[in-house]
C-alpha cells in the first residue's frame, strides 16, 4: 500500500494567490492549511505509527516527507507539485520477517488549478500522480512505476473547511514477479480553524485494492496549532486515528500521528 494522504501543506497550497500571504494573521495561514491546493510553499513531516501487522502483531514508523511546491503559470492557474516520500521503521508485518528500515515508494503529483475559486465558492485541482518504487527493501515498497489521475475539490465558509480528494494508480511497469497496482483512494476531509489558530480535523484515507478487492479505511482525527520559531511559521500536530478497515495481515486498532509543517509564505 503505497502513501497518498493529503497535507496540511497541500490544502495550503490551493487556497490564496502568492501576493496575499505578507499581511496573513496566523488564523488566516492555519485555514489555508486546510485547502489542498492553496499557493503557499510547505514542508510538512508527517509521523505515523500502525500496529497489528500479520500473525505476529507487527508495527511500523513511518515518517512522510511531503514539500508542496506552486508555480504560477501565467495570470490564471498554478501548478501544484506534491511529493510523498515515506521513511520507515517496521518489524515483522508479514509473520516473523524481522526488521526493516529504509526508505518507501514515492508519490509524486501535480495539481493544475485555477487561482480563483469558481462562482459558486468551490476550489479545485486536477492533474496527474506518479508511483515511483524507490523502496530500498522488497518489504518496504512494491517495485512497481504506476500512473493516474488525481483530484481534489473543497470549499472554506466561515471557519470551516470540507472536501474531497482523490486519485487511482495502476501499475505500468516494474518487476513482474509483484503484484500488479490497481488501487482508488478517497480521502473527504473536514476542518475548523478558530481566531487563533488552533485547527480541529477529521478525515478517512480510505483505498480501495481492486487487485485483491481489499479496503483499508484508518479514520483520523487531529488538532494542530499554527506558530513561530522565530520568524518560522510552523504547525504542529497531533491526533489519533482508528483502522475501520485494514487488508488482511494489516493494521488494525489505534494508531498516532504527529506532525510538524514548515510554512513559506511570501
């Protein structure tokens, strides 16, 4: 199962046009957090740790490194570079299979979206996602490229923030004795950023294996909270999420994530 979890980084980098963010409170940088696809530079570190892999009740670390990168391609749209590149700890997820460290595959994406929101308030962004097996262990990545599309679409009113996003890999190439990549993943997420700065989410990561017709639903919540180091905006997270769902050999039960974002606003 290869990561494709939406940042807090990329909600930010769909929501504002660059010029904006020099006279942004912090509430105002913690709700553009929120949106996907706002033109805001980010580099979130995103922690994770799953339990309940396999027979032997395997666990995994995994740390995701997740810069979101706008550019702005003329007067009316940017282009939205996401890449999702997992560090990993794990120790025996498939029976007794020991120890494993190392990086995971990479999802690289690109948003293409307008820098005005529709008539009707809605914000979106639509492109294509890469699957690149950069795994350094057979354990740790599924040695196969991959390719297709991707989504979001959300709206903000007031303090709040909900939409969706989405995106499908098949498999195109890479080793032929692994299993071939068909996987859909839905991810609706909701938020709610207060006057100073504190943000309440929830979401599912839901995907969907057609290849071995297996759900994998982790049901997060969090709360983060937008400040400074210095002249550094920065986020913090922290939250808890419960597996609803998991293929068979997968998580199951409570899990924690944490996180730190590094904001770059302009």
């Amino acid at each position: 199962m290869h990561p494709r979890v939406v940042s807090a980084g990329l909600v930010a980098a769909l929501l504002a046009a660059p010029h904006a963010f020099a006279q942004d409170s912090s509430a105002d940088l913690a709700k553009k957090l929120s949106n996907p696809v706002a033109s805001l530079i980010s580099v979130p570190f995103q922690f994770n740790y799953d339990r309940g892999y396999g027979p032997d009740d395997g666990n995994k670390v995994t740390l995701n490194i997740q810069p979101v990168i706008p550019i702005s391609l003329n007067d009316d749209w940017t282009v939205i570079s996401r890449t999702i590149l997992p560090v990993v700890w794990q120790n025996d997820i498939a029976g007794d299979s020991g120890h494993q460290f190392g990086l995971g595959d990479t999802l690289q994406s690109f948003f293409f979206s307008p820098k005005e929101p529709t008539s009707g308030g809605l914000i979106w962004g639509a492109g294509p996602a890469f699957l690149l097996p950069t795994a350094t262990d057979d354990l740790l990545g599924g040695e196969k490229w991959g390719v297709g599309p991707t989504a979001v679409l959300l709206k903000q009113e007031n303090h709040w923030t909900y939409g969706v996003l989405a995106n499908h890999i098949w498999s195109v190439a890479g080793d032929h004795n692994r299993d071939d990549v068909s996987s859909t993943f839905l991810q609706p997420f909701l938020s709610y950023t207060t006057p100073d700065a504190w943000t309440f989410a929830l979401n599912t990561e839901s995907t969907y294996d057609w290849k071995n017709d297996q759900w994998s639903v982790p049901i997060n919540f969090s709360v983060s909270k937008l400040t400074k180091f210095g002249e550094q905006p920065v986020s913090l997270q922290l939250g808890a999420r419960y597996w609803a769902a998991s293929p068979d050999n997968g998580p199951n039960g409570w899990g924690v994530r944490a996180g730190i974002t590094f904001l770059f606003p302009e």
